[in-house]
C-alpha cells in the first residue's frame, strides 16, 4: 500500500481539477456561428431552370442581358476540375471584368496562401468560361466561350473575392452588368449553375475529358435581401462584415454568382451560407459581399501599383448591427478580433475600419 503526503495529495488534487476543466472546457466547445463555403437551400428547393412571362416582367431590366452576364467557369487545379459562377462586370473603354469568389480558384484556404505569381497566371490560362448555358443554346456552345486575359486574374483572401479581365467571343457584345449601391433590403435574384446531383447537365469536353457541365438555373422565388449581420457574429467572422445576408436558395457550384436586383445591377457576390445556433435551434442564412467592397477590390486589383496577377489585399469598412443578445460570442480583444465560437482565434479586425448602423437586422427579431 502507497501513502501520499499531504503535499503531493494536494498536487494530485489539482492536476486531476485541471484535468477535468480542460476536458470540461473542450467538450463544451459549441460551434454558436458556423461560416462555410457550403450554401444552402432555405425551407423548400426554389432553384428553377427556367423562368415564366410573369417573372420577367417583374424585372425592369433586358432579362436576356441577365442571361448572357452570368458565366459558368470551369477551374482547373493540377489534375482537378472545378465549376462556380460568375458575372460578367462592365469597366471603362468598353472592357469587361467577371467578378467571382476567391475559394473557387483553390482546393483549401492554406492553398491560396502559399500560391505564387505564376501559378495565379496559370489559373488564368487554363481558366474556362462559359457564356449562356441555357436551354436554347445547345447548337454552337464552343463559339460561346471568354478567356481570362493573362495577367489579369487577382484574388483576395480576406474577401474571398476573385476578378479578371475577360475576353469575349466577337459576337457577343450586349453583355456586362454594372456593381449597384449597398443595399440592406429588396426583392432580388439569382442567375447561377448549381452542380449538385439533381440538377440539370449539359454534356461536355474539356481538357479531354467528357464531362457534366451545370446549366444555367435562377433564383427568383423566397428571394430577398435580409439585412446586415449582427456585431457579435461580424467578431467571429470578418467576412460577415464585409456582407449582407438573403433568403435565396443556393447550391454547390453558386459560388460567385451575383445576387441581382430587379432593375439589372449587382446586388452582391454570394460567397455560400452562415449556420447559426440560438437557443438550441438551428438557422441558416446565405450570404453575399457588399458592392462597394466589390468595387474597393476591384478598383485596387487594377491601379497603376497593381500590375499582374497576385493577392490583392484591401480593407474596405466593415459594417453591422446590433448585437443578438441570443448568439453570444466570447470576445479577445474589444475591436480587435474575437475568439470563434469559443473554439479558436479569427483575423484581427481595426476599429477604424468599424462602423455601427441603425438598421434592424435578422438576427435581431
């Protein structure tokens, strides 16, 4: 038989105590926001691929110009192929741009960091886009396709943003959409090639291979703008800051595209959906960048000191509202960055780069 003394009965007392907290510590490690590349379906599926008379008229804009803007690009990354949206953006002296997400360019987040001039370059060579993959547009499809202009292609990793200069078949010429003001509520819509199991395909070579490309599908139904997110959730994620939330149906392969409002300007870039936690119970709401920091990106990407392809890195302001008091989110450093979800450190964010509005947000009903 052992004897401890009463010395080492107390060290053994409190290792065993601090054993336990930290296995208390970890195993009661909520997940209170979720921010993924996943995007979700809201209540019922409301992705069509084709849209009626009445739903055209609603749009004060040529819906055919729609069309033609949102393009289906096809990555390659080493031997792997991917697809996203993406829409086509109208810049000075007649050139068009393709706004789309940064995620869409590698296979994980610690890729896009290590990625080198050439290899962004090489993206862009092999880069495919393609134009009006609709149903009326099956007869000619390899006359209908732009080209990433060398050099052109710039990615952000805090935006999870993606542009580059794109050149486009001579026939076709009424195409591009302009970046319209932020806006925190209104009905909008989606032009997008979801990729998932059910969706519809169109049979294609790429690369000598035969492939399954998504068609062109819309949101128009349950779709509307919902509002900034709160501070306290912006804290877990920056990228929050930089978006506002909507309720339109998404899928794998949106990623991208342009949230669109009724009068043909972008409303957003989605970028995929926000898991959130209250009280035990689970919501989801997509999410799509703000078009005035599309358009800060965009308009660093291409200054005189921005030449050739590389990570541009700005900071446009951040903006939220109100703090849900329901989702809480343990702080770090007030202004600074949070602690995610309790479970581990997030990007430092500046207070000057903090601005607080009024309007009422979703998350605060």
């Amino acid at each position: 038989m052992f004897f401890f003394s009463t010395r080492s009965h107390t060290r053994v007392s409190r290792l065993i105590l601090y054993i336990l907290m930290v296995i208390f510590i970890f195993s009661g490690c909520r997940e209170l926001v979720k921010t993924s590349k996943q995007a979700y379906i809201i209540d019922e599926n409301d992705i069509s691929y084709h849209h009626d008379d009445a739903t055209e008229k609603k749009i004060n804009f040529d819906f055919k110009k729609i069309r033609l803007s949102s393009v289906l690009l096809v990555v390659k990354i080493g031997g792997d192929l991917k697809t996203c949206s993406g829409t086509v953006i109208n810049g000075d002296l007649d050139e068009k741009y393709v706004l789309s997400n940064a995620h869409c360019f590698y296979k994980d987040s610690s890729n896009l960091f290590a990625l080198t001039t050439s290899q962004i370059n090489e993206l862009c060579q092999d880069l495919q886009v393609f134009i009006f993959m609709g149903d009326d547009n099956l007869d000619d499809l390899t006359n209908k396709r732009g080209k990433c202009i060398s050099g052109s292609l710039h990615l952000s990793t805090l935006l999870d943003l993606s542009v580059f200069r794109v050149e486009l078949p001579s026939d076709i010429s009424d195409i591009g959409l302009s970046l319209g003001e932020d806006k925190l509520q209104g009905t909008v819509m989606i032009s997008h090639f979801p990729s998932y199991s059910g969706g519809e395909k169109i049979s294609m070579k790429i690369f000598n291979m035969d492939l399954e490309l998504p068609k062109q599908a819309f949101t128009f139904k349950n779709c509307a703008i919902s509002g900034l997110f709160a501070e306290n959730l912006v804290k877990s994620d920056h990228v929050l800051g930089y978006s506002i939330g909507h309720s339109c149906d998404l899928e794998s392969g949106s990623s991208g595209s342009g949230l669109i409002s009724y009068d043909g300007t972008m409303a957003g870039v989605n970028w995929g959906g926000v898991e959130l936690t209250r009280n035990d119970s689970k919501t989801y709401v997509n999410g799509a960048i703000r078009p005035s920091v599309a358009k800060e990106f965009m308009t660093s990407s291409f200054s005189d000191d921005n030449n050739g392809p590389h990570l541009t890195e700005v900071e446009p302001q951040i903006m939220f509202v109100k703090a849900d008091k329901n989702i809480t989110v343990k702080k770090k450093n007030t202004g600074y960055g949070a602690v995610r979800n309790g479970c581990g450190v997030v990007n430092a964010v500046k207070k000057d780069k903090v601005k607080s509005v009024t309007t009422e947000s979703f998350l605060d009903q």
